[in-house]
C-alpha cells in the first residue's frame, strides 16, 4: 500500500480532528479525595441509584428484602472493579462491600470493612466503615455500617411477625469483562475440574444464608434485575455512546494502521492507546483481532497470526467506560485494496445487512423486521454477480438461515448491550424505547474458511432507531480512503531491533 501520499496529508489532519471531535464526550471522574483518588463516581448522580433501588422495592414490595454482596479484592495488581450488579444499585466501588435493602422501610444499609491503614499508606484512600456520613453525602445511602454488623442486622429480620423472603443473586455476578454467558462458563468448567468443583460465589452465599438463617424463603433478584435493566436511561445511554465512540475510533485507527507484516495483536494495541487516553477503564471484552482463516472462529483472540498481503482483516473490539459497554465490529483489507473477491462477497454481505440495519425501528418486533428484510436480500442475490458458484450458495445459506431465524419463537435481532457486552433481558419483544442492542449477521464460506461479519449499536427512541456507530466507515470506497492515511504504527514503528 502506498502511504503517506502528498495529497492524504490533509485528509489526515483533518480526521484526527474528526476523531478528537468524537472523542469530546469522553467521560471524565471527578468526585476525588484530597490525595486524587475516586471517592464516588459523578457519571450518575445520586438519585439516579436511588430511582433504581425504588423500583425494585416496588417489586419485591413490603415483605421482601435484597441482600447482595460485592466484589472481593481481585487477584494479583490488578485494579478494583465493582460487579455490575452491586454498582447498579449503589454506585459503590470498596471491596467486599453488602448491603440490605428492606422493603417495608424502603430504606438501604450499606456495610464496608474498617479502614486498612496500611494499606491506604501504599495504595490511597479508599471508603470504609469509618466514612459512614460521607458515604451517606456522596451516595444518598440512608445507613452504613461495618461488615460485621451484617449478619445481626439480618437476623433482626426474623423478628418480624411475617417473615420476609430474601432476595439475592443466583446467577455470576458480573466482573471486569464479562457477561453472564462467561461467568456460567467459568462456573461449569470450575465444576468439572475434579480438583476443584468448587461452586459460585453466589452458591456459597445463598448456601450461608440457608445454614445460619434457615427461616427465611431465598429467591433470585436476577429476573427484576434483568427486566431492569433491559431499558436504559438516558444517561446509561450517553455513557454507552461514549463507549461506542470509543469502540469506533479504535477500530478507525487500526484501519489506518494495519499493514502487511504486523502481528494481529499490535491492532489491539493502537486501539487500547485511544481507549486509555480518552477515559475508558478497561476492555469491554478482549480483542477479537482475526485475519484470513482466522476469522472462521467467531471468538478467535489470540492475535499471534502475522498478517499477509491479501488477508481479509476482522476486527471486533469496545471499551469499558465506567461500567458501560459498546461492541462494534468492522472488517478490512489488511493491504488497504478490496481483491476481486473481497468486493464481490463483502458488497454483497454489505447490501444484505443494510437490508436489516436500516429497518429497525421501534414499535415492531423483530421478526417483523427480519421478515421485511428477507425478501429484499432475495432479491439482492438474484440480482447479484458471482463468481463461483460456492459464492452463491454461501450467499444462499445466509439469506435461507437468517429466514428461518425470523420463523423461530420469540427471535432477536441480535443481543443486548449495556453494563455487560452480552447484556441481560429480554430483546425478542416489541421494540421500545431504551433498549440497546447490536446486530452482527455472519456469511460464512466453508469450502474457502471465509467469514464476513459487521456489527453495529442501536439504541432505540420512541419514534427513531438511532445507529451510534454508524460514523465507523464500512462502505468499501471508505474503508479504502480511511487506510490510505498513515496511522500509529507508522508514526511509532516497532522496537524489534532494541529487543534482540
């Protein structure tokens, strides 16, 4: 590919300041302590946790109490992250955090351990039992109290005349990149191991709350939870299109970027750069960076191939932006120039695609959507040019298999995105405003190992589809101009030759 010509010069200076127009609305923390440190976010205020644990009193009513844990201090130096859950209602960020939310008083106790001194020494302050009022100022959180005072709080319940059941999490909570589908899979393959098997940690939890409190009736708050947070507000939405900004700058820079020679994590690499240096607080999900054959694997992450002259380059990658997800997916040529072949079954995918992504919209379900689109990509490959008759078939395939997808009970367009990539609720309904979601088709052609896939974030208005990725180029002509510039690992080669 030919960089760095005369006339690109320009375009460039002029995409870097597109790309920081975009990057304007990264997120910024700045409830700090005196020595810098994050007390408690100012990504939502108050009220907006205190809206959310109302509607769950609402749900659970008088007779109902939810008792949730925190994260635990992670492994190794590895920064604190909250789960999902326990940050939804509370916005807390301590380690080995619980809390009680009563229903009949509608009032929450937070419990946090004593203060660590020493620890605070090394690491900077960090709330604990002894930050009681502040807690209170900073969350709205009507009490705090130590870890210890827990367990005879809870037992003061069974005081009462009618017993209250005990609401709690039976599903993984969800951690530092991961949806619910992985925590499921780390908890089977944990199981399996016959050196190990031991259960979740929400399994031992409720197993306490049985053997120490036997009176009490113990049922899941994942299904309130879930219905919960299928609908956003409008700020969860701002900070998910800040992620998807994110997400589409990144995947915009390794467009730039990639040339033939690079090993597929360096792609990784320059979109991290611009996720860190714009706020994120980690990865969504890790890297799907698969060139060629690669991509036949929907999930491949290894990023070790070098990539050639000629390979078709999928690239599937989003931020963690305080506590709120995106996932894009774009694909390119990594030489910078569509082949033939490339042109011809990437057009037609693109077409295919857009059949959907441009019907969405809010007040239909998604059958409905997927029917109207099928009969317009049937035309599209009838009217289509290829030139094998593999190519054909596979094209076939995907508009056959997409069909039969729209027939099955209660079909998604694809799958939910918010405090998890692989977001929790229920998307097979009527589509209503709030819900965030993606859709990410696949043509595959097996006899040639090829996989084109794109993906795209919509939120969903009253009276619109908003596509929040859509600024990320996905038309061919586009693709080409945007990796036409140079990019990151131009200007910064790599240190190869200090590293022998």
């Amino acid at each position: 590919m030919n960089r760095t010509p005369t006339h690109f010069k320009a375009l460039r200076a002029a995409s870097i300041i597109c790309m920081l127009l975009v990057m304007s609305g990264a997120t910024e923390r700045t409830v700090l302590a005196q020595d810098g440190m994050p007390l408690f976010t100012e990504d939502f205020p108050p009220s907006e946790f205190a809206e959310r644990r109302s509607r769950v009193f609402d749900r659970i009513g008088p007779h109902g109490i939810v008792v949730m844990q925190g994260e635990p201090t992670p492994r190794g130096y590895t920064r604190f992250r909250q789960s999902n859950e326990f940050y939804y209602l509370t916005g807390i960020e301590v380690a080995h955090a619980l809390v009680i939310m009563d229903g009949a008083s509608r009032t929450t106790t937070l419990y946090v351990p004593h203060r660590n001194e020493g620890r605070e020494r090394a690491e900077g302050h960090v709330l604990s039992a002894a930050d009681a009022a502040l807690i209170h100022e900073l969350s709205g959180i009507d009490r705090v109290a130590a870890t210890e005072q827990f367990a005879e709080d809870l037992g003061r319940q069974m005081r009462r005349r009618t017993i209250p059941t005990l609401y709690t999490l039976f599903q993984p909570a969800e951690g530092l990149a991961e949806s619910r589908d992985l925590g499921l899979r780390h908890v089977s393959d944990r199981l399996s191991d016959p050196w190990d098997g031991r259960p979740s940690r929400e399994a031992h939890f409720i197993g306490l709350l049985r053997e120490r409190y036997p009176a009490f009736r113990i049922e899941s708050i994942n299904p309130i939870l879930d219905d919960l947070r299928l609908i956003k507000s409008p700020l969860e939405m701002e900070m998910i299109r800040k992620a998807t900004r994110l997400s589409g700058i990144g995947l915009m820079e390794a467009m730039r970027s990639v040339a033939p020679g690079q090993r597929e994590m360096e792609l990784d690499a320059v979109a991290k750069y611009h996720y860190w240096r714009n706020g994120a607080q980690g990865d969504a999900y890790y890297s799907l960076v698969a060139s060629a054959g690669n991509a036949y694997y929907p999930h491949y992450n290894a990023g070790q191939r070098i990539m050639q002259d000629g390979d078709f380059l999928l690239m599937d990658y989003a931020p963690d932006v305080e506590y709120y997800m995106s996932d894009v997916t774009r694909m390119m040529p990594v030489n910078g120039t569509f082949s033939a072949w490339q042109r011809e079954l990437y057009g037609f995918y693109l077409a295919a695609y857009r059949a959907i992504l441009h019907r969405i919209r809010p007040s239909v379900t998604p059958g409905q959507i997927m029917k109207e689109a099928v009969g317009e990509m049937r035309k599209l490959v009838a009217g289509w040019t290829f030139s094998k008759d593999i190519y054909r078939a596979a094209a076939l395939a995907f508009v056959d298999s997409y069909e039969q997808r729209a027939t099955r009970e209660g079909p998604t367009l694809g799958h939910g995105v918010g405090m998890a990539t692989h977001d929790v609720g229920d998307y097979s309904g009527v589509l209503r405003a709030g819900m965030v979601f993606t859709i990410e088709p696949a043509l595959r052609v097996p006899e040639e190992q090829i996989y084109i896939r794109l993906e795209d974030l919509i939120i969903i208005h009253e009276d619109r589809a908003e596509i929040v990725s859509d600024f990320v180029p996905m038309d061919i002509d586009d693709i080409e101009a945007w990796m036409a510039q140079d990019g990151l690992l131009q200007d910064y080669p790599d240190m190869e030759v200090f590293l022998r």
